[in-house]
C-alpha cells in the first residue's frame, strides 16, 4: 500500500486559496503595468503627434504667404498684360509706316526737300507738291517714331511681364514642395491618431482587465481571510476539547488509583483486624503505608 497523505484538509484547502489568490495578484499585477506601459505610450505618442501638429501649421502658414506672393505677381502679370495690349494696339496703327518705311530715309528725304524750299529754285506749283510732300513724310516720320518707342515700351513690358511669371512660378513651386511636406506631415499625423486610438482602446482593455483581477482579488482575498479565520478558531477549539479530554483522562485515572489504593487497605485492614499484622505481606505494607502517608 502506498503512503497515506497526512496533511489535514483545511490546511491543504487554505493552501490552494493561498496559490489561487497568488495568481489572481499576479494577473492584477501584470495588467496594471501593462495599463501604465500603455498610458505613457499614449503620453510620448501625443508628443509626437502635437510636434507634427506644429509643423504642418507652419507648413500651412508658409503655403499661405507664397500663394498670397504668387498671387500678387500673377495680378501683376495682368496688369503689364493690359498694359502692353494697349501699347500693341498703338503700335498696330502703325504697322504699315514700319513695315515699309525706315524712318532715317524718311528724315533724309525731309533734309533733301527742306534745302530744294530753302535755296529757292523751285516754282510756286513744284514748292506747294514739296510742302505736301513734306508734311506727309513728317506725319509718317511721327508716326515711325511713335511705332519705335510703342516697340521699346511693349519690349520693356514683355520684360517686366517675363520677370513677374517668373517669380510667381518661383512662388508657387516653392508653395508645391512645402505642400508636398505638408501632406506627408498630415500623413504623419493622420498615422499618429490612428495610432493613439488603438493603443487607448488597449489601454482600456488593459484597465478593464486589472479592474477584473482586481475585484476577483479582493473576494478571494476576503474568502481566504476569511477562511484562515474560521480554520484558526476551529483548530482553538479541537486544542480546548483536545485539552479538556486529556484532563478528564488524567483527572479518572488518578481516581481509579486511589479507588483501587482505597480497596487494597479496605482489605489490609480487614485482614489485621482478623490475623494480626504479622500475616501482611510487603505489598500489604506498601499499600497501608501508602494510605497512611496520604
């Protein structure tokens, strides 16, 4: 036969609440840090999100004044597009005068024409066909001159216009690179929210879980109480009966021996009365003088 289990039951069923109770704790435990771990988580991360925050406003901010620069020359650009319409519009007036005259011919010509007046060897007719002619040469020496500068001046505006594009595209290529920034910050911080939503939700698992072992803690650590309580007044009261058993035994046990002490001098008594003490035996003796000695 094999080797009797001799622990007592509410020693080994305080034991097993003991162990239970030990791994509810640690479950507690387990779950508060992991809370704790998951609320700095969500402390560094809303950090990180708030500095990305900060960025893509100065990123919109930045996109803001460029557009507003970018849109100014553009309006520039209008203006200096009006203005050279109306200088080409003067110049067209006198596209044919530059298309088929050159204007130091023409001054040539009034020369040669003012001396032929001046010298006088022209007749009355030839002088007022010369005045005529003069006066059309001059005309369209004026209106030559006037095409030349329409020409400088729309030469001037085309420069300015070329140089405002240019700055406005200068503009809105910077505004395209910090929008392109900006939209990976806005990446970045979309990810980052998405991020802290998730780990909040496990952080309340967590906590719900710690809330769990927690509650399931405290009953079990009542029960256990509880019990060790119970168990420990029951073993007082098995010593008091244990005690109150042995002090019976021991309290019968001296009155069975002084009953049995009474009846050996009972008899030693009965027998001197008869014989005499010369026929008591040594056992006799002993008990007499026992008795005598109580």
């Amino acid at each position: 036969m094999g080797e009797e289990n001799t622990t007592p039951e509410p020693t080994k069923d305080i034991s097993s609440q003991k162990a239970k109770l030990d791994e509810l704790n640690t479950e507690k435990e387990k779950w508060f840090v992991k809370k704790e771990e998951l609320k700095q988580k969500i402390a560094d991360l809303i950090k990180e999100v708030r500095e990305v925050k900060a960025k893509n406003d100065s990123y919109s901010t930045t996109i803001k004044d460029l557009k507003e620069k970018r849109d100014a020359q553009n309006a520039e650009v209008k203006i200096l597009i009006d203005q050279i319409k109306e200088v080409n519009k003067k110049r067209d007036t006198t596209k044919v005068v530059l298309d088929k005259k050159d204007p130091e011919a023409l001054k040539k010509r009034i020369q040669q024409l003012s001396m032929r007046i001046e010298t006088g060897a022209v007749s009355f007719d030839d002088e007022k066909k010369i005045m005529k002619e003069l006066k059309s040469l001059k005309k369209e020496l004026e209106l030559a001159k006037t095409a030349n500068e329409s020409g400088k001046e729309a030469g001037e505006l085309s420069k300015k216009i070329d140089a405002a594009k240019k700055i406005a595209e200068d503009f809105h290529s910077k505004m395209s690179e910090v929008a392109k920034e900006n939209k990976e910050a806005y990446k970045e911080f979309t990810r980052l929210s998405k991020e802290i939503n998730r780990v909040k939700k496990e952080q309340e698992e967590a906590f719900d879980k710690f809330i769990t072992f927690k509650q399931e803690f405290s009953e079990a650590n009542k029960g256990f109480k509880d019990h060790v309580k119970k168990v420990n007044g029951e073993k007082k009261d098995v010593f008091k009966e244990t005690r109150k058993r042995k002090e019976k035994a021991a309290f019968d046990r001296k009155e069975l021996e002084h009953k049995k002490i009474e009846e050996k001098k009972e008899k030693v008594e009965e027998k001197m009365k008869t014989k005499g003490k010369k026929i008591l035996t040594t056992e006799d003796l002993i008990a007499f003088q026992g008795n005598e000695e109580e």
